[in-house]
C-alpha cells in the first residue's frame, strides 16, 4: 500500500482534494514542481521569454487576434514555454530555431507537457540545435481567456458532472440516454449563454493561424512541429492552411481527419482489441512473476476480465480506503474506460493494470479506482463540438449510433461519447474543416504505431495520401503515437528529420526492444515508479 500512496501523491497531487470532485486536468501536475505567476508576464505581440518554473525553462506569452479576420474583435494571450536551445543562447550558427509541440486532446496543454519529463526527452531526441516549445492552445490552461469559465466553479462544475458518465455508451447505459441526452442540451445552452465572446474562436483552424503568428513572432517563415493524436489533426490542419509554411512536420499517432471534422469518430477505434490482445498475450507469456493477472493461456486471461465486467456490472464496487485521497464508486464504465485508457501506454501501464485487475477480483477497488482518471470536462467538448458538424441526433439515433460503435470494438462507447457531448451544442462558427490536403514545401514525416487503440495505422495511410510526398513510419509495438513506447529507432529518424531532413525508406518500421512485461530492474520493481510513469505519460484523448 505504502508504494501505491507514494505514486497517487505524484499522479493526483493536483487534484487531491479532500472530496470526490471530478478531476477534469488529465495530466495532474506533479506536487514537486515549482508554480509560476503568467500574470507576471504582459502579453506581447513580441516573445519576451522569462525564466519560469526552473532555471531550464523560459516562458512567454504572445497577444494574437481572436478573430484573424477582424482585428479589433479582442485579442487572446497564449501562453508559451520552451526548453531553450542550448546553442541558441550561445549564438551559435548551427541553431536551428523552435520545434513546436502539440500533446493531444483537444484541450491538451503543451506547457505542461514540455515541462514534464517528456519534454527534456523531446529535446533530447530532436537535439540541441532547436528549441522545444510547448503552448496552451487558445482558450486551454495557461493561455487567456479561457474556456473553463463555462461554469463558475469547480463545485458547480462537479455538481453538473459532466464527466465520464458522458463517455458511458456501453450498450447497457443505453436506457439512460434520454436523460443524460436532455443534459447535454442544458450544457449547450449553459455555454451560449455564459460565453464570454471565446467559444466561437477556438477551433482547431484559428490555432493553427496561432501556430503562423507564434513562428513569425519568431522572424521565422516556416514551421517546425511534432503533434501527436488531436495534434495530427492540427498539424494536418495548418499544412493545408499554410502549405507554403512547412519546414518539418511530424504528425505522430494519427486520427481520421474528414472523421474528426464530422464529429464521427468511430474509425478511429477499430485496433483497441488488438491491443488488449496484446495484454492477454503479453501476460501469459511474462508468467505469474512479471504479470499479477497470469493465467497460462491468454484466452483464460481475457476470460477472467469479461467474468470482472460481468460482475462490476451486476455489482459495482466501492473504492475507498481511509488514506488515499479519491474515493467513489468502480462500475462498469469506469472499468471500461479505465482499461482502455491504459491500452494508450502498454509498456508503462500493463504491469499496474495486472495489479489492479487482480486486487478487483479479490475485491479491492482502490487501485484501478485511483488509475481511472475522468476525462472530460469542457474543454475536450467545446474544441470538438466547434471543429465538428453540427449533431443534430436524438437519443434514439445516438443509442443506434453507439451500437454501430460496439460492433467496431468492445470499446466503441468511447468513440460514440464525441456524439452525445456534442449532441446539444449550439455554437458552430464558419471555421475551415477541410479539405486536409495540400502540396507542402516540405515533406511530413507521418508515425503509425501498428496497434493503435485510438489512432489506428490505416489512418496514418490515408493522411499519406492526403500529403503528397510524405512519408509513413511505423513503429512495431501496441500503444498510442510514438511517445508512449521508446524506440531508439524511431527517435533516430526523428533526428535525422529535423536536422538533415532525410526522410525514412519508405516501408521502414522500427522494433521496439523493450518488453511488455519487463523484467523488474533497479528502478522499476515496484508499482509506484511504473504507475507514476504511466501517468505522467498518458495521452490525452483524441
Ligand atoms: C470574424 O470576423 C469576420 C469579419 O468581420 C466575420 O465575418 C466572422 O463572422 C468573424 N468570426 C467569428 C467566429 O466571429
Ligand atoms: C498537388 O500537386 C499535384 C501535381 O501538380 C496536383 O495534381 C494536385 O492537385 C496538387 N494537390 C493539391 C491538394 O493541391
Ligand atoms: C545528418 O547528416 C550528417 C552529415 O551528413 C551526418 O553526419 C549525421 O549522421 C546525420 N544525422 C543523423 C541524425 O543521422
Ligand atoms: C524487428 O523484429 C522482427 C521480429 O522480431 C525481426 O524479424 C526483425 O529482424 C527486427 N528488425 C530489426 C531492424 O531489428
Ligand atoms: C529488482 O529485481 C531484480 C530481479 O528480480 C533484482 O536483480 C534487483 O536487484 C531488484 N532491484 C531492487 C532495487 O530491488
């Protein structure tokens, strides 16, 4: 117990409050960094960068339009974060200039990302010529104004508990749906209402104008970028903008774009089975040392966690002891999605998720409990809802529409939730949704992981297509984008991208050496440091 303390300390520092308020911040800032005042810093149209956080990291932040085709109509702050390079600031003339990162969501913050330890990985990676720059996309996080001001409070957030509840569209949640469908139109109305003149200014397209004023701002022309699941799309989605504007794109980890532009999302989830295969395998072959779920054959493995759905779902389990800091009820769709949400990080997240599967079945929620983080919040539902067409779907097409889902994947509610959260908004600007294609004056560089659970690699194919002269990579192992599973492979021909611009043979795919189970080494036997790694790497969701 003592090792799971330690790592819920570091995973839900942030949201640890003494209660069982939702936590909305997917990636809960660890209790050991520093904070940082970004009012202390004027928004600028100039980038005046400031130590912040630590000595490693400078920030800034850059006044644009909210409206690019209205000047006058307001101004958003984003805020800005970079791991300098440290040839730049030595004036070297082998400084490449800024690489920006985008980590996903929508509603990802790329500050907090490049200021976790996968930013410094990102930097080491890409090199020491260029700068790795995070930024909170308009209305997310530290960037102003912002979209959280929907509701007034966490409590009347959490009162609305617009949550995972949300993403309930298990077939068994269907006669629910009205009800929660009907909320979903008070939410819309909620939003209208309550909008400070930002909601209709968040789509993916003015971003990507951000991304265009963030590289000029720069004295630059042409941009650099690695985006990973939703920031495929609007990496995709400044190439088609600014097709002149590319001087390296990776997009790493990706979704169907004309899907995402329709709030159609149920492609998107066709590998997630694969990759739980990839769990009932991986245990059954690890044996019962390195896997707490073992069973000698995967089959038996699968058939134990459908006989914990069965039995979460008849009887759900409560989640409480006296010293953890969240509390609450494990039911089916958390389970649900709580697995789920761990096929994103196999190699990070299957020895934990071993672990709180076999402590369910003796009846022990607590650890699965404290692994299920709650997606949602509003941030995910307004990005989405503006980008996609409007859904004009009613309970009884959205309980059609999640069965279809089901019969994608076991995992389909996940996908077929994007249509309930959008099912009652009402604010659809004019913003481009397409088409993605375009000629770019420089080739991106495409990464597909084999077994995606929620960018599957026929989707990197067909961005391919939409780029002409790009350029797939892919990377043999289970997980989400290439991020969550090491590959000095794939790292090496991300380096060789930025740097000399060479792109991969095509058909080249990197192996991943690590195991899914691995054997247990100096810093990694016990849960605490696998399990905080987990979390510190999970993805957002698409
Ligand atoms: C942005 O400004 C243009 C020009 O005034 C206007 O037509 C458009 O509706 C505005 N966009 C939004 C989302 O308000
Ligand atoms: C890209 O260039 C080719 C050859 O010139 C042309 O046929 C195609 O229409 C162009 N695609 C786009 C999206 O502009
Ligand atoms: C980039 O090109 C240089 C010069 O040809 C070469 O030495 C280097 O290995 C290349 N970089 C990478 C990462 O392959
Ligand atoms: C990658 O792994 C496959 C299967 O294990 C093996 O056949 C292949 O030789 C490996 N490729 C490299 C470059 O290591
Ligand atoms: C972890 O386990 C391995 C193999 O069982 C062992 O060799 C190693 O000493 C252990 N490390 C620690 C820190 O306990």
């Amino acid at each position: 117990m003592k090792s799971t303390l330690l790592f819920l300390q570091l995973a839900l520092g942030a949201a640890s409050l003494a209660s069982d308020l939702p936590v909305f911040s997917r990636y809960s800032r660890r209790q050991d960094v520093p904070t940082f005042d970004w009012d202390s810093i004027a928004p600028s149209t100039t980038l005046n960068w400031v130590t912040c956080y630590s000595e490693a990291t400078q920030c800034t932040r850059l006044s644009v339009p909210l409206n690019y085709s209205d000047p006058g109509a307001g101004s958003a702050a984003i805020a800005l974060l970079r791991i300098p390079s440290p040839l730049g600031l030595a004036g070297s003339p082998a400084y490449r200039g800024p690489v920006l990162i985008n980590p996903g969501g929508p509603g990802g913050s790329g500050v907090e990302y490049v200021l976790s330890s996968i930013g410094s990985e990102i930097a080491s990676v890409i090199g020491e010529e260029f700068d790795v720059i995070g930024f909170d996309p308009r209305g997310v996080a530290n960037s102003t104004p912002r979209i959280l001001s929907i509701f007034n409070n966490d409590v009347e957030r959490a009162e609305f508990g617009l949550g995972y509840n949300d993403y309930d569209m298990e077939v068994s949640s269907l006669p629910t749906l009205p009800g929660r469908w009907a909320r979903m139109q008070v939410f819309g109305s909620l939003a209208q209402g309550r909008d400070n003149g930002l909601l209709s200014h968040v789509t993916t397209d003015n971003v990507a104008r951000d991304m265009m004023s963030i590289v000029k701002a720069h004295g630059r022309e042409k941009l650099q970028y690695w985006g990973f699941s939703y920031g495929t799309v609007l990496g995709a989605t400044f190439a088609a903008l600014f097709p002149d504007n590319i001087e390296r794109a990776i997009l790493d980890g990706v979704l169907y774009f004309d899907g995402y532009y329709a709030a159609d999302r149920i492609n998107d989830i066709v590998d997630a089975d694969k990759v739980l295969q990839t769990f009932f395998d991986g245990c059954a072959a690890a044996g019962p040392d390195l896997c707490a779920f073992h069973s000698p054959q995967p089959s038996a493995i699968k058939q134990r966690l459908d006989a914990l759905y069965e039995r979460v779902l008849r009887q759900p389990v409560p989640a409480y002891s006296p010293s953890l800091p969240q509390y609450g009820v494990l039911d089916y769709a958390l389970l649900k999605s709580t697995v789920f949400a761990m096929l994103y990080a196999p190699y990070l997240a299957f020895p934990i998720l071993a672990q709180g599967l076999k402590l369910l079945e003796d009846g022990d929620a607590s650890l699965l409990y404290q692994l299920a983080m709650p997606r949602g919040g509003e941030v995910i539902a307004v990005v989405d809802c503006a980008d996609g067409t409007p859904v004009s779907d009613s309970p009884a097409t959205l309980a059609e529409y999640a069965k279809q889902a089901s019969m994608k994947s076991s995992f389909g509610s996940q996908v077929a939730a994007v249509r309930l959260l959008c099912s009652g908004w009402k604010i659809h600007p004019n913003s481009f949704k397409g088409p993605i294609t375009a000629n770019t004056s420089y080739p991106l560089l495409i990464i597909g992981n084999t077994l995606d659970p929620i960018t599957p690699l026929a989707a990197a194919k067909e961005a391919v297509k939409a780029f002409p002269g790009s350029v797939l990579l892919t990377q043999d192992s289970p997980g989400h984008a290439s991020v969550t599973t090491p590959s000095e492979c794939t790292y090496r021909h991300v380096r060789n991208y930025f740097l000399n611009g060479t792109l991969p043979i095509v058909g080249t795919i990197c192996n991943v050496t690590t195991p899914l189970f691995p054997p247990r080494s100096a810093n990694g036997n016990d849960s605490t440091s696998v399990a905080a790694e987990y979390v510190k790497r999970r993805m957002f969701i698409v």
